[in-house]
C-alpha cells in the first residue's frame, strides 16, 4: 500500500496573527510512503524538501531564477 503523508501550513488572508507577508499562503510537504509487511519505505525521500534546494531543483530543470 502507497500512503501520501501531506503536513501542511495554511494561513487565512485575514489571520492577524502571522506577519502580513505569510498571509493568504500555503505550505506543503508531501511525501509518499510504500508501506509493506517487513517495513516502509519513502519513495519521494531523494526529493529535496529545503527551499534552497527546491529552488535549485526547479531552477536547473526549468532555467528559471528566484
């Protein structure tokens, strides 16, 4: 069995109680997860997860800067 694990942060465009520059964003790390009868093992693992390394990632794979 594949399980996706998904945590994630949602702010509310009108939540006062984060800084104006996080409002109205979300934030997810998604995972996929083979779970088997001697174990698990996460096939998304390899991905990076780091905002400097996605940007890195997606930057080289898409020519783009941030």
């Amino acid at each position: 069995m594949v399980l996706t694990v998904e945590p994630g942060l949602y702010f509310q465009t009108d939540d006062l109680t984060v800084p104006p520059k996080y409002r109205g964003i979300g934030v997810r790390i998604e995972d996929d997860v083979l779970v088997t009868k001697s174990g698990c093992n996460n096939l998304s693992g390899d991905i990076p997860s780091e905002a400097a390394a996605v940007e890195a990632w997606i930057s080289r794979d898409l020519e783009i800067e941030f």
